[in-house]
C-alpha cells in the first residue's frame, strides 16, 4: 500500500463523496447501489450486517429501515458506537455469537416479539479476507467467509428474506453460486458502479430465502 495507495484513495470520487457525507467507508455507495437497484432494503426491516467494521454498511441500512427498523452489527473488531444499531464482538462461526443476534434483534425490533423469532429480513456481509498479495490465496479465503456469511443467513433469515454477500471470482465461484441457488428463490451476481473497475470482487444478491431446510453446509477449512 503505501503512500501511492493513499494517493490514489484521496483521488477516489466515492472516497471524496464518503468523507463529505459522513460515511464511515467508501462501501457505503455499494449498498446504496445494490439496493436500490434490486430492492433489498426497506422500512422497518431487521437487518443484521456481518463483518459490519468500520460500519459503512450498517449506516446505510439505518438510514432506511428507520425508527421502526432494527440494524444489528457483528465483527471480530470493536465497533464505534451507531446508536440506535447494536454491535456484537464476535466469531460468526459461534453458535453463541449467533444467539447474542437473535436476542438484540428482539430487543431492537418493533412490534410483537412472534415477529422477531420468525428471522430477520435482510443478512448482509461486506466481509473480506486480510490480503496477502496471492490472488489464489486470497480469492479461497473469500469463498471461505462467503460460506461462513451463507450459514449465518441461513441460521438467522426469516423464510422470504433478503442475503448480500460478497465473493471474488475464481476457483470454486461458481460452485458457490449454485450453492446460495440452494436456498434462495432469486440469484444475481452483480458488481455495482462502486466497486472499483480494478477489482475481482462482486456481489451475490439473494431473495426468497427458502427456509432452514436440511443440515448446515460444511464450510471448507483453509490450507
């Protein structure tokens, strides 16, 4: 990275927009693009943002669920407070930290506490791997969180909700793809204009999640 890196992100338009707006993360226009393209959020939904650091996502979906909504964040990092979002400090692939969701969703949600045990309405996972320069590396790392992120969804959507996730293309892609196919209704692979024109990574939009039918997917361990 470096100082050319740093250069180059100051000459970022959505970097520049991100800082003027208040933005924690240039990736905020990511969502903001995916969503008003696909609809994927709206008022009063549930939201639960995995790997949510340093937040960029979760101020977005706070900004349309509203008051009536409830935006739940989880990440291995601490989080700076987004009230009225709730951050979790936690590992995905706990049990526990999946429960300490479930119950800050019920906390957070309006209306009858049925409607928060029936799942959330929306799982999405910015995540991605610590880059070690190897793309191989790299790229089997990302469909290893995309898996992690695909069994949280499954373990917390309500039947008919929404899961975004990011993935770079490569070995295994496709695989995976037919993988999300398994459970949702509706899949798209899509790379907003956000994304910079220099980057595998894309997004995997799901709708229509098909319920928690069958045993949990085995997430394959990294070399």
């Amino acid at each position: 990275m470096g100082k050319r890196w740093n250069r180059e992100r100051r000459q970022d338009a959505y970097w520049q927009q991100a800082k003027r707006t208040g933005y924690r993360s240039r990736a905020s226009f990511k969502l903001r693009q995916i969503s008003q393209r696909y609809g994927i959020l709206r008022k009063g939904q549930s939201v639960v943002d995995l790997g949510c650091a340093p937040g960029g996502w979760s101020q977005v979906a706070l900004e349309v669920v509203g008051e009536g909504g409830a935006v739940v964040g989880v990440d291995l990092s601490k989080v700076r407070a987004m009230p009225p979002a709730r951050f979790i400090r936690g590992d995905l692939t706990d049990e526990e930290t999946l429960e300490l969701v479930r119950l800050e969703i019920q906390r957070a949600r309006a209306g009858p506490p049925e409607r928060a045990k029936e799942g959330v309405d929306v799982v999405l996972s910015d995540m991605a791997p610590k880059i070690s320069g190897v793309y191989s590396v790299d790229q089997a790392r990302s469909v290893v969180l995309a898996g992690v992120a695909l069994d949280a969804a499954r373990a917390l959507l309500r039947p008919g909700g929404y899961f975004v996730v990011k993935v770079f293309e490569g070995h295994d892609f496709s695989r995976f793809v037919e993988d999300v196919r398994q459970h949702f209704a509706f899949v798209k692979v899509h790379a907003p204009p956000a994304s910079r024109k220099q980057s595998s990574e894309v997004y995997i939009v799901a709708k229509g999640f098909r319920g928690r039918r069958g045993r949990r997917r085995q997430v394959a361990e990294e070399e």
